[in-house]
C-alpha cells in the first residue's frame, strides 16, 4: 500500500430504525476516501467512492439485518487507485444491525381519559426498507414478537412512576377518574444485551377533571388565605380605631363653647 497516506480513526456506526450512517476521522487532504463494506456472507459493496466527506450512508447494503459487518476505510490518492497496489485503510468494529440498531421515538396518534380508563393508540417507526410494493416497513415487520413497549406513566405533579407494557399499538390502563395522568411509550427488545431500550416518545398529558386546585396546587390558597385573612384583621383593627375615636370625639363637641 502507500504508507504516506493517513488512515481513517475514530469510526463509528450510527444507527436508528435501521437507518445506519458511518463516520470517522480525519478529513482529508490530498486524498479521498472509499467505504467497502464486508459481510460474512454476501458480498463486498463499495460506497462513497473517492469522496472527501467523513461519513457515509451504508444503509441500502445491509439489507441482511442479522449479518454482521465490518467496513473498509480505504484512503485513495487523488491520482485514484492502481489495480496492482491496495491503498492503506482502516477496520471498523463489528456491527449488527438486528441487534445494534437503536429504536426510535414512537409516535403517538391518539389518547383518551375515560371514568378510570386511560387509552393510549401509537404507530411503530418506520425503516428506510421497503416491502415490494414500495410501502416502508416498520421496526415491528423486522423484530415481529421481539419488539415490546413500554408506557411509563404518573399522575400529574407528582413523582411516582408507574409502566405497562403491550406487544400491541395500544395501552388499556385502570387509573384514578379524578386525576390527570403525564405519560410516555419507549420500544424495547428484552432479548438484548445493550441497546436494549429506544428513544422515548413525548411526553403528554390528559386535562380533564381539572380544578384550580389541580392547576394551581394548595400553597396558593394557602399564600391567598394568609392574605385574606390580614386584609380582614386589619379592616377590623381599623374599624376599631375609628370607632373608638369617633366615641371620643363626641363628648368634646357637646360641651359649652367658652364665653358664650
């Protein structure tokens, strides 16, 4: 190879929902770059061919979710590659995609409070793969019944968590009918070892059944009672004073003026 040419450092796999990009180290000066992607058992696939950039979308060539791969960092001279000299490159570390990928957030279509019943519907992340008829599949088309979820879920403005968990699109919780609940979905694969929890979806509340006191919480009344209370002390304490000093007042005026 051309030992004068730095090799790529730093790489790393980017992965979620399948949508897996390859990064490394430095940009180059005076050369290019060439990712070739190694499988266990399909083929080696070149990508990003001569390109100046430090990342690479290798997503379209692993299609074999279960296989594990290995890139090729290759650095090219800009006068390009000579067939009978394999230029310098650089190894990556191993990546799965079935069981590295990381889950995205899932999307949340529709919640209800009902009485004591709160639903919650969501739909699965979709993959940048596609079944033949162009239609995306989702995370769950690819895991199938290793993909759980799971709702964390707490009454609001308060710290106590609880979860549930579905292999379905929808949560059925039994919940207090008096309270409004905060709650978020987050995918898992619990045959993982790492990796196993996705990105949570956003939180969101329910509103119904809400008082001032739910809204407010009871230190305000307290602070507005408080206040109340020494508005009305001192109305009293002044009424008082007026009283007493009006009854003082009377006597003075009866009397004779001096003289007359």
């Amino acid at each position: 190879g051309n030992p004068e040419l730095p090799t790529a450092v730093n790489i790393t796999w980017s992965s979620i929902n399948f949508k897996t990009i390859l990064q490394w180290q430095p940009k180059p000066s005076g050369y290019f770059y060439t990712v070739e992607i190694h499988g266990q058992i399909s083929d080696t696939k070149k990508k990003c061919i001569l390109t100046s950039e430090t990342e690479c979308d290798v997503t379209d060539v692993l299609r074999n979710v279960n296989e594990t791969y290995t890139a090729h960092i290759l650095s090219v001279p800009s006068s390009g590659m000579d067939n009978f000299e394999e230029p310098p490159f650089a190894v990556s570390e191993k990546f799965t995609p079935y069981s590295q990928t990381v889950l995205g957030k899932p999307e949340i279509q529709n919640y209800t409070q009902k009485g004591s019943k709160l639903s919650v519907v969501f739909q699965d992340p979709l993959t940048p793969y596609t079944f033949p008829n162009g239609s995306f599949q989702s995370i769950r088309d690819i895991f199938q019944h290793d993909l759980e979820y799971k709702l964390y879920y707490w009454k609001d403005q308060s710290s106590g968590k609880k979860d549930a968990t579905t292999k379905s699109h929808t949560f059925e919780l039994s919940v207090d009918s008096t309270k409004n609940y905060c709650f978020y979905i987050q995918g898992t694969i619990p045959s993982r070892s790492e990796n196993r929890n996705g990105q949570e979806s956003m939180v969101l509340c329910t509103s119904v059944g809400r008082n001032i006191l739910d809204e407010y919480g009871a230190e305000v009344f307290i602070i507005i009672a408080v206040i109340a209370i020494a508005v009305i002390t001192l109305a009293v304490v002044l009424a008082v004073f007026l009283c007493k000093r009006k009854k003082a007042k009377a006597p003075r005026e009866k009397e004779p003026l001096n003289g007359v």
